[in-house]
C-alpha cells in the first residue's frame, strides 16, 4: 500500500454492461426528441408564415395597397403571373416579383400618410 493509495483510490474493472435494445432505444430517443423540437419550434411556423404569405398573394387585387421586401408603398397597378405594377406616385409605376409584396395595406392608409 502506497502513500498515494490513501489520497486516490484505486480504480477496479467493472463489467461491461450487457448490449441489449433498451441501450439501443436509450440512445436514439435524444436525437428523436431533438428533431421533434426543432420542428415544432422552427420548421412549422415557419411553413405557416409561407402559407399565409401565399394566400395573401392570390388574394391580392387591383387597387390594393402594398408595401414591398424593400419598403416602398404604393397602390397595385397591373397584376401579371410573375409581376405586379406598383403605383408609387402618380404617374409612375414600378414592376416588383409578387414575391416581393409584403404586406397588404388597409384602405386609405397611403393617402392618410
């Protein structure tokens, strides 16, 4: 017996553990979880927001007031399959994606501002 024996203790071999499928299903149900979180966390009000974005764009109309990704309002001129016509003054139009619309405004909102 060491002096060192009587600070440290001494390390024994344990037995393995038995493989077995609890071990197997133990180790697989964190990244399960973590998936499960992810998506109900992120993925789904992401698709959510897509969804609505979506539904917003086939409701959009002649006449509407819009505000563009990039900020700039103005009232809906012309709608094509790709493009939209955004009135932003008189007289002049500017062709955004239909992506690109943002938001639909109230009526009068543009001419209150």
């Amino acid at each position: 017996m060491d002096l060192l024996d009587l600070l440290i203790a001494p390390a024994h071999a344990q037995a393995a553990p038995a493989a077995g499928g609890s071990s197997m299903l133990s180790t697989l149900l964190l990244p399960i979880v973590f998936i499960g979180v992810m998506y109900f966390l992120m993925i789904r009000p992401q698709m959510k927001r897509q969804k609505e974005h979506r539904a917003m764009l086939d409701k959009l109309q002649r006449g509407d007031e819009v505000i563009t990704s990039g900020g700039i309002a103005g009232t809906v001129a012309e709608i094509g399959d790709n493009f939209v016509a955004v009135e932003i003054a008189s007289g002049v139009q500017v062709r955004v994606q239909r992506g690109a619309i943002a938001n639909v405004l109230p009526k009068g909102t543009l001419k209150s501002a």
